[in-house]
C-alpha cells in the first residue's frame, strides 16, 4: 500500500546503536518531535540520547 499517495505520510523513527558498554551509562533517550505537523523539518523523527561518559 503506497501511504504517501493516499495522502498518509508516516513519520520515520531514526534509532541509535551502542556498545553494551555505552548503553549502560544512558541516562535518557527520547524520540524529538515538533509541536505541530506544520513545524516538521522531514518526515524523520530524530533520536536523542544521553550518556553519563564521566571517566573520573
């Protein structure tokens, strides 16, 4: 089914990956999305995420 010719247009989730190493020192990831349909900048949706890298 072609949802862009239907007049659906889906949003794509980007997706990070990691070392299991890394993915341990996550302290948040999030999907960015804009306030309205009107203030997208694509149709992906950016992922996000932080890590706690401090080495001391």
């Amino acid at each position: 089914m072609d949802l862009f010719r239907k007049g659906v247009h889906p949003l794509e989730v980007d997706y990070l990956t990691t070392s299991q190493n890394l993915a341990d020192t996550r302290i948040k990831a999030y999907v960015e999305r804009p306030a309205s349909h009107a203030e997208r900048w694509s149709d992906h949706a950016p992922v996000a995420a932080e890590f706690d890298c401090d080495t001391n």
